[in-house]
C-alpha cells in the first residue's frame, strides 16, 4: 500500500481505503486516535466494552461501532478480519500495594492490556501480511520502561506489551507491517480521573495536589498531556514517511525518562 504525504491544508496523511481497529476508542486516547484516523480517510472501527459511548464516538467518525469488554476473550473472533491499522489502546487501572492487590483484578489487568492486544494482533494480521501493509499500534506508557509503586499489575502489563511490541515488528517486518509503541507519561482521560482518590490515600495528601505532587513530579514539562496530542503520533506512525521505523517505543513523557 502507498500513501500520499500530508494536505498541508489538514496535516494528515490519506489513508483512503484504508480500515482501522482501536480498543477503547469510547473516550481519552482511543477516542483521540479514532478521530485522527477518520480524519486521515480510514473506515475506523471502534471498540469499547461501553456501548454508548462506542455508538457515540462511532457516529462522530462515521464509524463501525463493536461492543466487547476485553477482559472475555470469546468476542475477539467476531470483529472484522480486514484491518489494516491496529491500535491497541483499551486499559484499566487498579492502585494497591502488591501485598493488597487482588488477584482477580491483576489478572483482569493483564487480559486486557497484554493478552487481548495478542489475541487482536492474532486475528488481524493474515489480512495485514496479504496486503504486504499493515500498521500495529501500541498506546504502551511510560510504565512500560518505568515503575511506580502500587500499580503492580499496570506495569507489569505494559512491560508485557512493550516485549510484545518487538516480538511482532521482528515478525512483520518482513511483509510489510510495522508495529511500534506509544510511552505518555500522565494524560488528561477518565482512567486518570479515576486514580485521583487511590493516589490522594496512596500518599497522603489531598485529591486536589496530586497532579502536580505526583504525576507531573518526574516530568520536565509541568502539565498533563492531551489525547490529541497522543493521537498526533499515532497518526504519524500510520502514515508515509515511518515505513522504516518499527519496533520502536516513542516516549511522550516531558522528559520523565530523560532523567
């Protein structure tokens, strides 16, 4: 497949003909990458285990809207076969120390975080290795090459997903298909909205000083990033111009893992 080079006019490359596949697309990040997508040309379906906010998204993209909750993994064979794009965003959080955390959700975070991206990666690639084009997505974070404390299973899952990440660019590169990981650092989405109580009582303090106590501590750039601004990198990648790049993890982290 070829693509054309921007429209000055738009900044996106056409991705015309082209049909793209992103989890969690109801909102944040997914919802950012589903927008930027359509924008570019691409038939986008979205997934989200919350069907409104799936039809929602979906009809603002003029999408295909598929509801599946990624912790079940008997849904993944019914989505559609003919992606070209794969963005595996879909995440879920839990804070508590390794000796509180429960296990039924340790294993419900790697389900959807490293399992489902497997299973998704599975059934989308025959189709990508016919065409010879394809283009992996994978929203990782800067807990794929980070640690913080009482997130166990989120940074064990993307550690997981980042090894995932190299195993299918060494194995795409050959047909045509890249495969790449996208490292934010904090981004202003409801997962974290929902962390704001765990890491006020995590650390003490108030709900109101935990952006800049604790998200933004590490980050040079003293503010949350967007979902637009994630999405921006995604489309990058989808497009000409990064056919050579793969297996690469692209940190958008103000500097976090500079230090």
């Amino acid at each position: 497949m070829t693509t054309e080079f921007p429209d000055p006019s738009t900044g996106f490359a056409d991705l015309s003909g082209s049909t793209a596949l992103v989890t969690g697309a109801g909102s944040g990040i997914g919802f950012a990458c589903a927008k930027r997508l359509a924008a570019a040309g691409c038939l986008v379906h979205v997934l989200d285990h919350d069907e409104r906010a799936a039809t929602a998204a979906a009809n603002e993209v003029d999408g295909r809207t598929h509801v599946l909750d990624l912790r079940e993994d008997s849904g993944v064979t019914r989505l559609p076969t003919e992606v070209d794009i794969l963005v595996n965003n879909a995440g879920i959080q839990h804070v508590a120390p390794i000796q509180e955390f429960p296990t039924d959700v340790f294993t419900q975070i790697q389900q959807v975080m490293v399992t489902a991206p497997f299973l998704l990666m599975r059934h989308c690639l025959p189709h990508m290795y016919e065409r010879k084009w394809g283009r992996i997505v994978n929203i990782s974070s800067v807990h794929g090459v980070r640690a913080s404390a009482g997130k166990s299973a989120y940074v064990a899952a993307k550690h997981a997903l980042e090894g995932l990440n190299k195993v299918a660019a060494l194995e795409g590169g050959p047909h045509g298909v890249t495969s790449n990981c996208v490292e934010p650092g904090y981004v202003r989405t409801p997962l974290l909205e929902g962390q704001l109580a765990a890491q006020a009582r995590e650390n003490g303090i108030p709900e109101h000083e935990v952006a800049d106590r604790v998200f933004l501590r590490h980050s040079a750039i003293k503010r949350l990033i967007e979902p637009d601004e994630v999405a921006t990198v995604v489309g990058w990648l989808c497009g000409p111009g990064s056919d050579y790049l793969t297996g690469a993890s692209i940190p958008i982290d103000g500097a976090w893992t500079a230090r």
